[in-house]
C-alpha cells in the first residue's frame, strides 16, 4: 500500500502509518528498529531498496530523508514537506516512509524525524554518500545507536577514512570494514588449518580501495607485521599473501565469486568469496548494534597513506 502526502507534517505521517498498518492489517510492534537514510535523489532508489531488503530480516520503519532545492523558478525560496508513505509488500516487511524537504525545514530534518521514531527500538542511520565530517555530532546521528557510512562512494576514499578516524566515536561504523567480514573469516581459518608465525603480509586490491586498507591495518594490528599494499584489477581485495616460517598462505581472488586458498604444504583449494550486495552489508550491520571494536582498531592503526604519504 503507498499513501502520498504533499506540503505534510510529521502529524499527518504518523496517522497514514496507522491508516496503512490498519487497511493491511500489520502492527507496529513487529518493528525492531528504525533505519534513517539520509541521501540524495540519484541514490535514494538503490538504497531504499537496499535497506527494504535487509527489512526481510530485520523489520523496520525505514525513513529516507531527502533534501531537495528549496528555489523553485518563479516562485521564489520556500519550506515544504513530502513524504511518500509504503506498507506491505512494498515496503519489504516493514515500512518505509520517503521525506522529502525543501527550505528551512531540511535544515531541520531531525525535528520531521524524531516523532517517526519506532518507540523504544533502536535508531540507525546510514549515510550512502556524503557523510557528513562528524557523524556522531550530526542532529540525526546524534538520535542513532548504529551510524553507517561508506567511504569506498567518496571522492578520495582514503582522505574519507582519515576524516572517519579523526570523528570515531563508539557506535561508528563503514560499509568499507562490512565488506571484509568474508576476508576476515576466510584467513583466520585458514590460520587456524596452518598454524605457524607471520613474518609478512601482502594484501593486493584495487588502488586507493579503503576496504584494502581497512584489512592491511587490521593485519598490521592483529599480526604484529608490516603488510604491503599492491595495486590490482580489483573489484575490491583480490589477494592477500601472507609469509610464515612455513612458507607463503595466499588467498586469491582474480575474478568472480571463488576464491583459490593455498596453504604451505598442502594442496590448493577454492573458496566461495563473493561480491556482497549492499542490502547484504546492511542486514550484517543491524544483526549486532554494539560498537564495533575490530573497525575502531583497525581504523586506528597506523594511519592511511595515500601515494605514499600520510594524510
């Protein structure tokens, strides 16, 4: 079911909420967060989808917030609310409500946001693109348990990190750090199968790639090594070679969804280590709202370089 509202209030969404809940009958209990996506228009379809997807797993009330131009030719400067209301099975299992603000009160957007709130659920907000420069001070990551950036859409992905560690605070995390949790499994298995000391690392991707420089400092962190930091065709990580006393454990992924593990003595096999989409990040992201320690470390390790030379 989908209800549009022109020049509206947060008032008036919250009755069509419970008008659509009530023609479908579903109730608001089902609710176990609120997902706020602060976006613009070119990526608010795929990250609306993105997030209705993670609902099927997570129900919640998601809400887009969209801040548009507030001069219309001709009609001069002026304040107005939208919102687009969805239930059922067009908003996956929750609900998700598109508001979009013109003028004053997108400058605001946290007094349109916080009636809508789920009540007594936890709050995420995620920023597709254009985080701002301190999200934990940011009125709507303030209201946030969880606050969800993506460094890998920035202009400079590893300026961005750098920008992520001057404002961490705990509840801070990257869809960057997200899409390594395979990498990270694959090679503390892998660990575990050949257990021997690390002399040296490798970790291979496409340039400036911050995922590839999130697992390089985790590495650094975790091994106690140096790790080098080789360019390649991507997409994102496409190896890490690691040295130990027994020789070199490498995972390798060139292209597509499998991987090649070869351990020191044994025979190499495949893995399945795919390309996640962002609804599956998402869904990983709102399985566990505590603060993530591994990317704070991780992020905090020995400083992003970018062509050699910290920033």
């Amino acid at each position: 079911m989908r209800i549009d509202l022109d020049d509206t209030t947060a008032g008036a969404i919250e009755r069509a909420l419970v008008q659509g809940r009530r023609a479908i009958g579903t109730p608001a209990a089902d609710m176990v967060l609120t997902m706020v996506i602060v976006t613009d228009e070119e990526n608010a379809y795929d990250a609306t989808r993105a997030a209705e997807d993670a609902s099927r797993e997570h129900p919640s009330r998601t809400l887009v917030v969209i801040r548009r131009p507030a001069r219309i030719p001709g009609a001069g400067t002026w304040s107005h609310l939208d919102a687009e209301v969805r239930v059922g099975s067009e908003a996956g299992t929750g609900e998700t409500v598109v508001l979009r603000m013109y003028g004053e009160v997108s400058e605001h957007a946290e007094s349109v946001v916080l009636p809508l709130l789920v009540p007594d659920a936890p709050v995420v907000v995620w920023w597709p693109v254009d985080a701002p420069g301190i999200p934990p001070r940011d009125p709507l990551g303030a209201l946030a348990q969880r606050r969800i950036t993506d460094a890998s859409t920035a202009a400079a992905p590893l300026r961005e990190l750098q920008a992520r560690l001057r404002s961490y605070a705990p509840g801070d995390t990257d869809l960057a750090w997200t899409r390594l949790t395979p990498w990270r499994s694959a090679l503390a298995a892998a660990l575990d199968q050949a257990p021997a000391r690390v002399t040296s690392a490798i970790v291979e991707a496409e340039a400036a790639d911050p995922s590839a420089e999130l697992l390089a400092r985790w590495l650094e962190a975790r091994l106690d090594v140096s790790v080098g930091r080789v360019a390649g065709a991507g997409p994102v990580v496409t190896a890490v070679r690691l040295g130990t006393d027994d020789g070199e454990l490498v995972i390798e992924r060139p292209a597509g969804p499998v991987a090649l593990l070869t351990l020191p003595g044994q025979p190499p096999r495949t893995l399945a280590l795919k390309v996640r989409p962002t609804s599956d990040l998402i869904a990983e992201e709102l399985r566990r709202l505590d603060p993530d320690d591994m990317y704070a470390i991780a992020l905090r390790g020995r400083g992003v370089k970018e062509n050699g030379v910290h920033v």
